[in-house]
C-alpha cells in the first residue's frame, strides 16, 4: 500500500491522528485537528500544547508532563481511552479520549496518537449520573417520608385498638356494638399491618432493615406458622398439607424473625385467595445447595402477565375482591433477596398458585448425593475439580474480554472461546472442555440449536453447559432451563455470582430431571406421603458409611421385567455411590415359597440391609420377621409383610405416588372415550395397598370426571397370566364394551391379546407402569393410549438413599413416595428417560 493510499485512508478516520515526536515535532497525519482541538494544522506544536489547560475526570487539573502522549515518549507506556479534559484560551471545555502507542521512527522515539471529541457523550454520562443521583435523593426522601409517616400514625392508632380492646372485654356491650367493636378492631389490625409493611419497605430500600443470619431449623419455623394460621384457614374450610419430612431436622442459612415473616405472609395469601374447601400444601426439598420451599394452593390463580406485576409494591392481583394494598409479596421478595435467595411464583387462572422461595444451606449440610439426580463423585488427591477448561462462546468482544479478565484471577480455570456457533461446536468436540458458557444470540445460529447440537453429539453430551443471554424475563429463563442447561446467568455480570455460579454448577455435576408434582397417595396405614424429593446424603454421610464396608441385599417379587430390572439399577448405582456392596439380587418369581427361601439365602450372607417387594404380606412375614431378628434393616418397597411395626420391624416404605398414576390412568381413558361408554377393570386379588390405590383412584376419577363413562365389569386376577382369560371373558360378556384399565402393563398386555383374538381393535386399554410393550402401543398409536408410569429407578435411587439414613442412625419417615407422570404418546421419549435413565429403545423411536 503507497503512502497517498495510508492517507487516503487516515482522512476517513472521525479522530485526529498525530505522531508525536520526542523532539517536540508534531506530524498531522490527517485533517481533524483544528475540528476537534480548535488549533489549526500549521499552529499545532508542543509550544501550543503546553497553553491547554488539561483536566481530570475528577476535575483537577493535570500537568502537561502527564499527558499520554507525553508519558509514552517518556517511558514506552502505551495508553487506551484516557480521557482527558481540554480547554484552549477562550474555547469551551472539551472531553478528549485518548490512544497513545510507543512508535520506533528514524529520527528516534516517537508516539502516534488518536484523539476522539467525547464532550457530548460526557453531557450524556453526566445527565444520567445527576438523574440518578436525583432519584435516589428522592426515594430516599420517599423513605423517609413513609417511615417517619408510619411512626407517627402507630401512634393514634395504639390508641385506637387499646381502648377498642377494653370494650370488646366489656360485658355491658349489647351484640351490634360488640359487631361494631369488630369492626373497629379488624381494621385497625389492617391497618396496624399495612404501616409495619410500608416501614419495613422503607428500611429496606434505604439500607436500614438489617438481618441477622444465623443457623435454624426450618421444619420448627413452618410448624410454628402454620398452627398460627390453622384457625383463619377452618373459617374457610380449607385444608393445610404439610409434605415435609417431619422426621429430619431440615437447617438453613437465616433471620428466624424475618423467615416468619416470610411464611406468614405466603400463607395468608394461600388462603386469602382460595375457594371455600380449598387446599394448601407445603413441600420442600434441596437443589444446588439450596433448600426450595413450595408454597402451593387451589385458589384463584395469576395471569402469567401477573408473574412479576405481584411482586411490585401497591399492585393487586386482578379480578379480586380481597381486602389488601399489595406490599406483602413485595416486602416478601426482599426480605428473601437479604437473606441470600431467590422468590418466584408459577401459577394458572382458576387452579392455583404455587410460590416458592430458596434459602441457603449451612456449608457443612451441601449434598453429594440427591434423590433424583444424578451425581458424579471423584475423590482422592488430584482430583478433576482442582482444574477446569471453560469455552465461551461468544461473539461481542467486549464480552469476552469481560469474562476473559475474570477468569484470568482464577488459577482453577482455563478459558477457551468462539466467536460463533459452529466455532464453538467444532472447539467443544476437539478440546476437552468441563464447562461451556453459550451466549444464546450468536450471529450464526440461535444459542438453543447450539445446545440441542452438543447435547446429541457423543463427545459433548455430557458437557455442563450454562446459558448466557441478556434476557432477564423469569418464563424465558425458566423455559432455557427446562431444555436442559445446567445454569443461566443474565448481563450485565455481577463478578462474584458469576463465579459463584460457575463453580457451583462444576462441582454440582448435577442434572435435575425429575418432576416436583405434588404427592396424592396415603401410606398403607393412612400415613401422610413425604416426597422423595427430600431424601440427600451428605459428602460427611458418605464418608461415614464408606467407612463401615456395608454390605446389602436386594429380594424382589420378580425381575423379568422393566420395572423390576430398573429399580434394582437404581439401587445397585446408588449403593455403589455410598460404598455399600449388593451381595445378593433375588428373584422370588411370584412365588412366596421361593421368596421365603431367598430370605433364608440372604440372611445366611449377613448384609446389613435387605431392600425387598414382599410377594406375599402374610405368607412372607415370619421369614422377613426372622431376618429383622437378626439386626437386618428392612426397607420395603410398595408393600410390608403383614402386622409389622415401624420402627421395630422395618424401616420405611416406598412407593410411586400410585394414587396419582390411577388418575392419570382414568384421565386418558375418559379422554379417549370423549367421556362417554362402558368399560372394565382388572385388579389383582392380593392385599396389596398400592394396587388398592391405582384402583381407586381410577373407579373415582371415572365416576366423579366422565359421569357418562360407566364401569359395567370388575375381574381380579393373582398372576399376569391370568389377565388374558379375565379380559376375554369380560368382552364375551360385554359385547358394547369400549375400554379396559389392567392394574399393571403386563396384564395391559394379556388384555391387549385378548382384544385382539375377540376382534376389538378398537378397545381403549391404559394401565399403571410403562413397559415395552405398552410403551410400543403408544408410540404406535395403538389400543394403549396412554397411562400413569411409575419412576421405577428414582424408587431404587430413594429406597438405597434411606437405607443410608438407616446405618447412620438418622430419623426415617415411615413412608416415602416418587411421583407419578402422566404418559401419552406426545411425552412418552421424555418420561422413559426419566423413568429408566436411558433413552427409549429404537423400537419406539422410530414412530417420531
């Protein structure tokens, strides 16, 4: 390239471009100088600088000899956007933003410099900085209006409700004036509410609403508030369900006098907008180190519009007739925020609202091992999370600088980046990469057609990857991670969460895959269910029982088939997590004779503990009886031998949430039927309770949802075997018959034989547990149209979870339940892999 060409191309350039030689001589590369110093070219010299008054951004003045330019020539220091001020004799003042960088020339040392003209984009920064500094003089004038406001009417108002308290105890007053005396009172208290809200939104917005964090138990705390609310909620007929494990001390990191605040304040409104005979439930459980508190009711509902409009001081919900000036939900919010968690609500109009907050754990309570997630351990010296490589794919430089800067302080990381997605999928499958940061707006593709490209990829499917987006919406973020990222983070970056959330996400190796539905089934003695969703050991608990060399057993009704085969999985991985060797695998094969013998075979190997489905409750106990003798811990799953006691002889109980599954069952018969015929239901004959409640569920599901549906036969069986026969002699029977419910999907599979000999090809067959067989139905399109599934290896995740509980001497609940999902052809791929941990076989995915 000639010089005229370099010239031509400096005279496009918006900056002045100067070479500041050390002899003093300045050399104008370019027709900008007298535009934006208001010197002309031929008076541009070192003698003409040194008349500039230069300033600070602070607005002191600086010296000449500090200059960039000046300090370049001085020392080599290159400069990038200095900004300086400037002002020439009697020109106005300009803001100068400033590169300088060290240049070798014949003559010797020399700078070249680029000079930009920022004056207007300072107004523009000094603008938004006095409206800023404006608006927090007024809300913090707003603060202290409302809080010396809500002082000076607490005290009118003592009186009001002293001498309104004096005459409600006077026995003097006729009935209307005690009425009137009501009144009085309940408004005052109203009132007496709305001030403390106001005064601590003022204290919390001006930094003076302190609270003080401390180690407590919050089982205590929810027990406390909800026998304080117990009696609003009788005048209204509604229900409180408490699902937490009352058996497990539950500790958080907290203010115990502001958590209050917080329930109370949840819990008011769960009733306040409920019907008449309504429901609220309360559940917990741990995510990523924190503990999730669900807040759920049967009320009124919000808009999805409303999601983030309820949390903002004074709004009320629409289309309501309660009483309220909508701070509670607002102060709530930041009371959580102060004490380090998150609040957010999910809900749907005339259904119910479900609010749930996180709060943190004590460092030492951080799990290692969860119900229904799968968690990697390593250990030992050397191990995987001392160093990680991260890619970044991004395509804004400044951006990537950001992050780049970050992680440099960071000795633990190495970052990687891309600038698109291809680059980054090309980067992710050569490098070995722990942890991707995806920008989710990248010039070639969307961020989630990168996501769902590394997800199917063999050599990044397991990769843990983090969106980053500048969205903030709570539904979009929420829908980013129902996708599967392991963690969003929003821009503009606060350093410190970001890291917090790389590492966090890193060590967690986490991926959270498992329904929070509520739990509808009750134990085989009436027990309220605990959701599995408690259940966690600790890295301190897994030390513990490592060192002890347990050994287990495991003695199933039958194994041949999904169920079975995914439930022994579930515990035999678990077991190995916690150290704890299977020493046997048993397979009673519906026999109770044989599953007696196979107890006698375990006990001979002396384990620790024996996980069993018992065949038989009655003709089994005296051999399970002899093996609690012998200091076994029995946990048993869906069943328990007959008149045994827990705590004395077993341990615990685990289900599937059977009752839920029956719904379900009935929900996609009387749906496929348009809600109107006549159909059959196959039971079995054993006193098993779980089956009780699948049937159950589904007879009251049909009577009290499809009226027009009616149950014309009933049949029960005592092996699969036998469904086939049942069902053909229904149907002989039944001529009009239109749909049958098998209790379980292999008598599904002899009804749908029988079926097929009898010419029904259109007989509507759902069942409970999704095999195979039943799996390739639905996915076909054919007589099995959908059903409630179990989560037959999170049952054997939770069974060998409580098995720990058991050797470390922890308090167990008497019943442990997993949810139900419901399983129509739309959903049937995702619920295998939650239902089995591994994608559905070929067979079923090629219908999709």
């Amino acid at each position: 390239m000639d010089l005229n060409l370099y010239k031509e191309v400096l005279r496009t350039m918006s900056e002045c471009v100067i070479i500041h030689e050390k002899s003093g001589n300045m050399v104008v590369l370019n027709d900008n100088v007298e535009k934006i110093l208001g010197v002309t070219e031929e008076f541009l010299t070192e003698s003409t600088l040194r008349q500039f008054e230069f300033f600070r951004e602070d607005g002191n003045d600086l010296p000449y000899s500090e200059l960039p330019s000046v300090l370049t020539l001085e020392h080599g220091i290159p400069f990038k956007d200095f900004i300086v001020g400037g002002k020439y004799l009697n020109h106005n003042l300009k803001w100068l933003s400033i590169n300088s960088t060290p240049l070798k020339m014949d003559g010797g040392q020399a700078a070249l410099v680029t000079i930009s003209d920022i004056t207007e984009r300072k107004k523009m920064e000094n603008a938004l900085i006095e409206a800023k500094e404006e608006a927090e003089k007024a809300n913090m004038a707003k603060s202290d209006f409302l809080s010396k406001m809500s002082h000076e009417l607490r005290t009118p108002l003592n009186g009001i409700l002293g001498f309104a308290q004096l005459l409600e105890i006077d026995e003097n007053l006729h009935e209307e004036q005690q009425d009137f005396v009501q009144e009085i009172l309940s408004g005052g208290r109203h009132l007496l509410s709305l001030i403390n809200d106001i005064l601590d939104l003022s204290r919390i917005e001006t930094g003076q609403l302190k609270v003080s964090i401390e180690e407590i138990d919050l089982l205590g705390v929810v027990n406390e508030c909800i026998n304080f609310v117990q009696p609003i909620a009788k005048r209204k007929s509604i229900s409180i369900h408490n699902q937490m494990d009352q058996w497990k001390n539950l500790f958080v990191l907290a203010d115990p006098k502001r958590l209050k605040q917080i329930l109370l304040n949840l819990l008011d409104n769960a009733i306040k907008y409920n019907h008449e005979g309504g429901k609220v439930m309360i559940f917990s459980y741990v995510k990523r180190n924190e503990q999730l508190v669900h807040i759920v009711d049967t009320g009124i509902g919000l808009s999805a519009e409303e999601y983030q409009k309820v949390f903002v001081p004074f709004y009320r919900i629409e289309g309501t007739q309660e009483e309220g000036t909508g701070i509670g939900l607002s102060l709530v919010k930041q009371l959580v925020q102060q004490m380090g968690g998150n609040i957010s609500v999910t809900s749907k109009r005339g259904v119910g609202s479900d609010f749930s907050f996180s709060l943190p754990l004590p460092h030492d309570l951080k799990t290692a091992v969860r119900w229904g997630e799968e968690v990697e351990l390593t250990g030992g010296n050397g191990r995987k999370e001392d160093h990680y490589c991260l890619l970044y794919i991004e395509d804004n430089e400044s951006n990537l600088n950001l992050v780049k800067n970050i992680i440099k302080s960071q000795s633990s990381y190495t970052l990687l980046s891309a600038r698109t997605g291809t680059e980054g999928l090309e980067m992710a499958a050569s490098e070995k990469v722990d942890l991707i940061l995806l920008d989710l707006n990248l010039p070639d593709s969307h961020g989630y057609d990168v996501f769902e490209r590394l997800k199917t990829c063999e050599k990044t499917k397991d990769i843990v990857i983090i969106a980053v987006s500048a969205n903030a919406i709570p539904q979009d973020i929420q829908y980013t991670l129902d996708l599967g990222f392991d963690n969003y983070v929003t821009k503009p970056f606060n350093v410190k969460e970001f890291l917090t959330i790389i590492k966090e996400t890193l060590h967690s190796t986490i991926n959270q895959n498992i329904p929070e539905d509520k739990i509808l089934s009750t134990g085989p003695h009436g027990e309220e269910a605990v959701s599995a969703k408690t259940l966690q050991l600790s890295l301190k608990d897994l030390k513990k029982l490592k060192e002890k060399n347990y050994k287990a057993a495991i003695a199933m009704h039958y194994t041949e088939n999904d169920f079975s085969t995914a439930t022994i999985n579930g515990l035999k991985d678990t077991f190995e997590k916690m150290g704890i060797e299977v020493v046997a695998v048993m397979d009673a094969e519906f026999k109770a004779e044989k599953q007696i013998s196979d107890i006698e075979t375990i006990i001979a190997k002396k384990p620790d503990v024996i996980v069993s489905l018992p065949v038989d409750p009655i003709a089994t106990a005296p051999a399970f009886k002899k093996a609690s003798e012998a200091g076994i811990k029995l946990i048993f799953m869906d069943s328990m031998p007959k008149e045994f006691e827990f705590g004395e002889d077993y341990v615990s109980v685990v289900t599937s949430d059977n009752y839920g599954n029956g719904i379900f069952a009935g929900e996609v018969m009387g749906d496929a039927l348009k809600g109107k015929g006549r159909i059959g239901v196959i039971f079995h004959n054993g006193d098993f309770f779980v089956n009780n409640q699948r049937v159950e569920a589904f007879e009251t599901t049909i009577k009290e949802k499809y009226p027009y549906i009616e149950i014309v036969a009933r049949s029960g069986i005592t092996t699969p075997k036998e469904a086939e026969k049942a069902a053909a002699d229904m149907l002989a029977s039944n001529s009009d018959l239109e749909g049958i419910f098998a209790i379980w999907d292999e008598p599904a599979e002899g009804v749908l034989a029988a079926s097929r000999k009898a010419g029904k090809n259109d007989l509507v067959i759902t069942t409970v547990d999704l095999g195979t067989n039943v799996a390739l139905q639905i996915a076909s399109g054919g007589n099995v149209k959908g059903l409630g599934a179990q989560l037959p290896y999170e049952n054997g995740v939770a069974q060998a979870i409580i098995a720990g509980y058991s050797l470390l001497g922890k308090e167990v609940a008497p019943f442990y339940v997993v949810p139900a999902m419901k399983v129509t052809k739309e959903n049937i791929l995702k619920v295998w892999k939650l239902a089995y941990r591994q994608d559905a076989p070929d067979a079923i995915q090629k219908y999709f």
